[in-house]
C-alpha cells in the first residue's frame, strides 16, 4: 500500500461511550496507516475519556485530548490546533467509517485533489441505507455555494455537501487562510465552516459510493427541544448572507433561492421545535411564535420561491399547520398581542 501523506481524523468526543468503540475502531482498522487519530473530550461527565485513554493505550496512533466543555464547534477547533497531518477530516463519536474510506481519500487528495468528500449511510437502529450515487459534471463556483447552503442539485449530486462527515480538507489551506468553527453556534457551524473553505477550492473530487456512516438516533439532542434554536438559526442565516455579500453574490438568482431554501428550512425546523416543547412548558398561543417570528423577519427572502409551485404548495402547508385546529398565524399573533399587552400593564 503506497504511502501518500499523513491524514489527520479529528473526534470531538462529549459523554459518547455508547458508541465510541464502533466509532474508534473503524479508525484503527483503517487499510490506510499513515494516520493520526486526534480525539478531544469536551468535559465528558461519562467514561468517555476513560475509554478514549485505553485506546491511546493500545495503539499510538491515538492521541487523547481533555479540555472543559466549550461545545463541538470549540473541540474541533482544538483538534486542528494539534494536528500535524497533511490532510484533515472530522468524524462524530457516534459515527464511523468503512474499512477503506481514509485510503481512497488520501488517494484521491495525494492526486491533486484539494478537498474530497464522499457518500454516506443513513443508520437507523435495524438499517442503513446508502443515499443517491454522487457525480459532478459541470459545476461553477456559485453552483457550489448553493449546494452547501441549500443542498442544490444541477448537473451534479453533491449530497449533503454542507454536512462535515466523510469530508477531506488541505490542513495547509485552513492554517494559512485561518479558517475556523464558529464557537458560538452548534448548528449549521459545519456549513459554514465548509463555505469559508470553498473559496480556496480549485479540484474538488469525489468518492461516489458511501464510505461514512451517519447515525441516526431518535434521542439525539437534534431532536430534541432547544430553547435556543431561535438565535441559533438567525446565526447561521447571517453567517451565510454576509459570506454571500462578502463574495459579491447578494445579486446571484441562484444564490437568492439558496437562501429562500435555507430560510425556509429555518422556518419549518421552528415549527417542529415548538412541538417539542416538554407539555407541562407548553403554551397553545406560543407554540410556534419563533416560527412567526422568522417569517416577519426574513419573509422577504422565502418570497424568493412563489413561482415554484411545488416548493410553495409544501411551505404553505408547514406555514399554515394546524394546532389546536387553528392555523400557527392566528395563534402566534395573540402570543405577540399578549407579550405587548403585559408589557403596557408593568
């Protein structure tokens, strides 16, 4: 086996025992050797560090990083601070890898490639499940940002380009440009930082078939109700725009749909967050306040969308979904009433 560079994998590890052998494992039973396997416990209160020092025990290739907790974002950043591959990619704790997948991508990096990602497995409990072969034909760089932003398809299936699973990047180019995640955000920090990136790629290649394996758990704290989501997707939202006016693309149609899709995504992840709001917190008239919230705030960029008919009709029924047999407007209208209301009477 041809010894191309060193691939740096970088864990972000935060009370992940559960799965964290299957996880560390597939890195260690890796075809390609010339890796260093990077794992950072964010201030685990489990034996995930306890775990991840038997397995620096066992193989040297296994560095063990402990540090208090700062969120994903922070760990990964501490990770690349310590690495000292050639190429760098990032792996979940609760995910893993098939036996060649760092092979074939340092292969395709040590050919001239300057970021390479690959197909994934959706795994649930009993299955997986492979999504849609990749492919690039022709793809200009605005295509790019708008399958990253919004999972665009053209004349190419990138997947879920703006996801960092199963993703390689040019340890040189994120240290000379500063490239980092944002600390402040836990959701769509991924795509963001691989936007940040993009403006540095030249050859971008691609692993058709599926080499990494993306968990999904019903109890995972995605699916679970956050207080915060609110602020989080306007973090992200902003994040997107300003790099989009930053490269001088606020103008691009293509660009502007990627943001209608991107809001319109916000908006409906708003909605299914109120819904999972713990009952005894609950409030009919606030359920989705957030969501009304969004709209008043980036409607402009969802009207983007009215003349696709198919994309309008979904929308319209996620806007106007039924709560108590009352259309989420009406209902968030008299919260925001109420609020006023209160604050007259204090």
């Amino acid at each position: 086996m041809e010894r191309w560079g060193k691939v740096s994998v970088i864990v972000p590890v935060y009370n992940s025992e559960q799965w964290l052998r299957q996880c560390l494992d597939s890195m260690i039973g890796q075809t390609y050797k010339e890796l260093e396997i990077i794992v950072v416990d964010d201030g685990s209160t489990d034996h995930s560090f306890d775990l991840c020092c038997q397995y620096a025990e066992r193989d040297r290739r296994v560095q063990v990083y402990r540090k208090a907790n700062g969120g994903v974002s922070s760990a990964r950043n501490y990770g690349l601070r310590q690495a000292a591959g050639d190429w760098v990619m990032f792996v979940d704790p609760d995910d893993w890898l098939e036996r060649e997948a760092v092979e074939e991508a340092a292969a395709e990096m040590a050919s001239g490639g300057d970021f390479c990602f690959c197909n994934y497995y959706l795994c649930y409990a009993e299955t997986k499940k492979e999504q849609p072969e990749l492919y690039i034909r022709t793809i200009t760089r605005e295509e790019w940002y708008c399958a990253v932003i919004s999972g665009w398809k053209g004349d190419f299936c990138l997947g879920s380009l703006g996801g960092i699973g199963g993703k390689v990047f040019d340890l040189r180019v994120i240290r000379e440009n500063e490239i980092q995640f944002r600390e402040d955000l836990y959701l769509g920090e991924d795509g963001l930082f691989i936007l940040q990136y993009s403006r540095f790629i030249k050859t971008p290649r691609v692993l058709a078939r599926a080499k990494y394996n993306y968990r999904i758990r019903e109890n995972s704290a995605s699916r679970r109700y956050k207080p915060d989501l609110r602020e989080q997707l306007m973090l992200r939202f902003e994040g997107v725009r300003e790099f989009i006016e930053k490269e001088g693309l606020e103008e691009s149609r293509n660009l502007q749909i990627a943001l209608a899709l991107l809001s319109w995504g916000s908006f409906h992840v708003l909605i299914h967050n109120a819904r999972r709001r713990p009952e005894e917190k609950r409030d009919r008239a606030e359920l989705c306040k957030d969501a009304i919230w969004w709209q008043e705030r980036y409607g402009r960029y969802m009207k983007c969308l009215a003349t696709a008919r198919k994309q309008t009709r979904r929308f319209i029924w996620l806007k106007y979904a039924l709560v108590g047999w009352l259309p989420v407007s009406a209902l968030c209208r008299v919260a925001i009433a109420r609020d006023k209301w209160r604050e007259r009477r204090k």
